[in-house]
C-alpha cells in the first residue's frame, strides 16, 4: 500500500525539523499531499496557473513575497485568489515573513492550509521533501522479527512458535541489535532497497513465552536497538522435517520478493539442539561475503570441478600408456 499524507502530518512532524506554525486554512489540514516533489508558483501568482498541481506542497519565499508586494491591494487580492482557488493540497511560508492580510483571508476562505517557517528557503524545501519522500514511499508489513546481525539487515520469518524471537533474543545476547519484533513495517526505497522497522506501539519490545513483554531498550540499553535497517536476506525458520530435503552446497540461491525487491533467502531447519543465533550469525557473516563478491559455494564447487576434471584427464594419460 502507499502511505497516505496530509497537510496536517506536516505540522505535526517532530523529525524532521520543518518548523511549521498553522497561519490559516485549519478545515485544509486533511487534504491529502500525493507528490513527494515540491513547487515554486512564481508564475502561478502572476496568472499562468496551467504549470500547477495542486496535489504538490507549494513553497512562497522571498521572490513570490516581493512580487506580491508590490501589487496593488485590488492585483494582490484577484492574485491571491486566483491561486487559493486552485484547491492547494498545502502553502509554506519561508524565512518566517509577514503576510499581507489578503493572503491568510484566502487561504482562510479557501480552507487551504497555510504554514510559516523560519527557516531559509532552500533549507525549508530540502527538509519538506525528504519528509514526504519518507512518508510516501510504498509500504507493507510482515509478521517476523529484524536484526542487525554486524551490521546486515536479517528478516526472520516462519509460523507462530518456531523460535523467531527467543533466535533474535540471543543475538541482542551475542551484542547484535533488534530492529522490530512481532510485525515489522516494510518501506520501499528506490527500486531494489527495502528498510524496515518497529511500529511505534511495540518498538523496541519483545514476546518471550514463559517471561511475557519485555523492553530490548530498557533491559540491554540504547546499543542493543536501532530505528530501522537495510532489509539484505531473508532466513525462513520451519519445523525440522525427516523427509524433507535442505540445501546442502548452497550453490542455488532462493529469493523472497517483499515490494518488487528480490532478497536473497535461506530456509533452516529448527529442532532442539541446534544452535539458531549461532546459524543467523554465520550466514549473515556469509552474505557480508557474498556482498564483497566471495560465493563460497560456488568457489568450493569450482574447485572440486576442477580437481574432478585433473583426475579425469591424468587417468586418461595413463590408459594411454598402458595402450
């Protein structure tokens, strides 16, 4: 799904340092913004209103205010009009400047959020869009649990009671760090990177059965989480299974698509005895490998195969003799 965003989460973000103060225009605040992109209406307010969309966050600074200024009171309110008019999704004011009154009436009148920034314009622009690029990227969740395992993305998925979160309960033990547990929330970024993280109800908490809720951040402090992280493989955890067949070599590699994005993916087996923490950690410390461009599948494969094909060719030369 993609996330939805209005006007309203402007003002009330706490992240990204938009400063926004609410001029006018509260009954706007539901307006939903669909673009990530921003736009400047220099000539907008002068009458060309064909370039607008209005489903973009409009930005007035320095040069728009003077334009304004300079008109006279019956130019500036027909300008002023004409562009409210156009049912903005939402307007920011930069350098925290003063309105002539005709512009917060019609946004007024408009019911179009109007907002004030202090900060410069460049500035303002950079922080609005690196806020909607976030909030509007393609989303899902899965039921699983994420970790930084040195410093890989690890996303561990099976049924209800395999062992996902006592496995990511021992690598905090082993000093690595949770991201999310329970229900991870998955955002696209570009079209071959997925991150996730913890919804803000259960972040940084865990379901241990037999100890109930825990507190990661609180029992192991601040080093022991982290906000969100590079999803990099998958590690699928299944009841062991006699008859079952498990990759042995690793030569052919699985993958696991979440939002178009192919992860690399292992299926491991879990019954009592095995070390799982230990396992999570090696193949994470194998997929740092084969992010360097190591297979050591495949290497281990070339090498027999050529050590196959010696032996081949030096039992041929010895039948040659005996000829």
């Amino acid at each position: 799904m993609i996330n939805r965003v209005t006007a309203q989460d402007l003002l009330d973000d706490t992240e990204h340092g938009l400063e926004l103060t609410l001029l006018a225009g509260e009954a706007g605040t539901k307006r939903k913004i669909d673009s990530p992109r921003i736009q400047k209406p220099g000539l907008a307010l002068a009458g060309y209103v064909e370039s607008i969309n209005p489903h973009r966050v409009h930005i007035l600074g320095n040069t728009e205010l003077t334009y304004l200024m300079r008109l006279s009171p019956k130019e500036l309110r027909h300008a002023v009009r004409r562009f409210f008019n156009l049912r903005i999704c939402a307007v920011v004011v930069t350098n925290g400047q003063e309105l002539p009154a005709e512009v917060i009436e019609e946004a007024e009148q408009s019911q179009t959020a109007l907002f004030v920034s202090q900060l410069p314009t460049s500035s303002c622009i950079a922080r609005v869009q690196n806020f909607l690029e976030e909030t509007l990227q393609v989303a899902t969740s899965v039921h699983g649990v994420l970790c930084d395992v040195l410093g890989v993305g690890v996303l561990l998925l099976g049924h209800s009671g395999v062992g996902k979160s006592e496995t990511a309960l021992d690598l905090v033990l082993r000093g690595h760090r949770l991201v999310a547990d329970d229900i991870v929330e998955i955002k696209s970024k570009g079209t071959d990177s997925i991150y996730g993280a913890g919804s803000d109800l259960i972040k940084h908490h865990m379901e241990i059965r037999g100890l109930g809720i825990i507190n990661i951040k609180d029992m192991f402090g601040v080093a022991a989480v982290r906000e969100r992280k590079k999803i990099e493989i998958v590690i699928e955890l299944v009841d062991w299974d006699e008859n079952a067949e498990y990759e042995r070599l690793g030569i052919d590699e699985e993958h696991y698509e979440i939002l178009d994005v192919r992860v690399p993916k292992l299926t491991v087996p879990v019954k009592p005895g095995r070390n799982m923490a230990g396992i999570v950690e090696v193949a994470a410390r194998n997929q740092l490998l084969k992010m360097q461009g190591h297979h050591a599948a495949r290497a281990f494969q070339e090498r027999l195969t050529r050590e196959i094909e010696r032996r081949e060719q030096e039992a041929g030369e010895v039948g040659d003799d005996v000829e």
